[in-house]
C-alpha cells in the first residue's frame, strides 16, 4: 500500500482551470488505480504530489465525492470508494441494456456534417493512447461517447451514462499501455464511425456492446481472457468482433 509521502501523481503545470484540471487527474489516479480503495488521502499531501495548493484538491475531491468516486472523512481527508466486482458487473450490465440500443437507434440520423467532428474526438483518444497519456484518453473517451449517445435528444440519459462510464474501474489500463495495445482499442472510435455512416445499425449495435464489455473484462483487469456478460436478453462474449467490422 502507497503511503502519501510516495503518491504516483504528476505535477500539475499552472492552468487557467485549475480545479478542472485536478479533479480529472484524480479521477484519473482513482480509475486506473493509482489512489487506492479504502485509503483516505488528505489535501495537502495531494496538493504537494501535484505541486498546488491543497484548496483546488478539496474543491476536486467534492467534486469527484458528489460523483460517488471518495467520501469524505472528517478532520483527515477523502476516501475512495470502495467499487465490489458485482457493482462493476452491474454498471457494465445497465450500460449494455442502455448504450448500444439508444446508438443504434441513431443511426442514419446523423447529419453527414457532423461526422468529422466526431472524428476528430476520436482522433484524440487515439493520440492519448500513444502518447500513453491515460488521462487525456479516459477525457476524450468521455466526450466521444457523450457526443454520440447526444444524437438521441435525452440529456438525462447522456448524464447517466457518463455517470456509470466515471463509476467504474479499468486498473488494466496501464497494462494495455505498457503492452503496446491500448491505441487498438482507441482506433475502435473510428471503427465504430465507420460502421454508423455506412448506416450499418446492427454492426453499430455488436461493435459498441463489445466496446463497453471490454471496460469490464480487459481494460478492468489487462486479463486478456474472454469473458461472457450476461445480461438479459444478451450474451456477449467480449473478445469476438463482430462479423460486420473489417480489420478489428
């Protein structure tokens, strides 16, 4: 267990959001392992690992408690939360019930303008991945799913999957960096745009229930095994790409 005088953050160059830009590096630390479950950190521990005060890092961590990610713990600091494997198969579960069927339901509903934008957010997940910057790329992640699932004109739906996608844990993520293969899985963005523009619905629908699963199975863990997601009416396994995409 890391103790606060050896925290694997990074200092935070000066900006001009700065809390912004602390709590995505926490969430950041949180999702992919760095900060610890059931450790309680303080502020001016976590202030000194990135080199800012400890106000912006307590304006941060109410954030990211609201968020569900810490809770806070009187007169010491923040917690973070605790995530059981069945809360992360209940997460990846609602997600699959959720995403692919409201993004397939857009398909062919997307103005062919819009397209290139998207591209471009793709592009920067694909860039983070090899630059292997996991918070740039859980970002950018974030934002392209965001941005297709928004085509569907429900905004509680889009907070709440951003909200499940912010809930759960990928500490294999820096397995899949240091293997060399997280960008694979970064240029699926674009695969998945390939496959909405052609108007490919059914295709639209494996690809990103395939997409999702992955958040459970190899990023949660870098274990490259297949493994079946069991949710009603569906029986993924995780590692079978779908007949429709070339090249995946």
């Amino acid at each position: 267990m890391s103790s606060e005088n050896d925290l694997p953050l990074t200092p935070i160059s000066p900006v001009r959001n700065l809390r912004q830009t602390v709590t995505e590096h926490l969430r950041t630390a949180i999702i992919v392992g760095d900060l610890q479950e059931g450790v309680v950190y303080s502020a001016p521990s976590l202030g000194a690992a990135f080199g800012v005060s400890a106000t912006p890092v307590r304006e941060a961590m109410m954030d990211l408690a609201r968020e569900g990610l810490v809770e806070t713990v009187k007169n010491k600091g923040f917690r973070v939360t605790a995530v059981k494997e069945r809360d992360l198969d209940e997460i990846t579960e609602i997600r699959l019930l959720l995403e692919p069927p409201v993004v397939r339901s857009v398909v062919g509903s997307i103005p062919v303008k819009d397209f290139p934008a998207m591209r471009a957010l793709a592009d920067e997940t694909v860039v983070a991945a090899e630059e292997k910057d996991l918070k740039a790329y859980l970002v950018g992640d974030r934002k392209f799913h965001a941005r297709v699932l928004s085509y569907a004109g429900n905004s509680q739906l889009v907070e709440l999957a951003t909200g499940l996608r912010t809930r759960t844990r990928m500490y294999g993520l820096k397995l899949l960096v240091e293997r060399g293969v997280l960008p694979d899985s970064a240029r699926e963005h674009h695969t998945l745009l390939d496959l909405m523009e052609a108007g490919d619905a059914a295709g639209t629908h494996q690809l990103l229930a395939r997409h999702i699963g992955h958040a459970r199975g190899l990023w949660a863990s870098g274990n490259d095994q297949s493994e079946d997601l069991h949710v009603p009416g569906i029986t993924l396994n995780v590692e079978a790409p779908p007949a429709s995409v070339k090249g995946s």
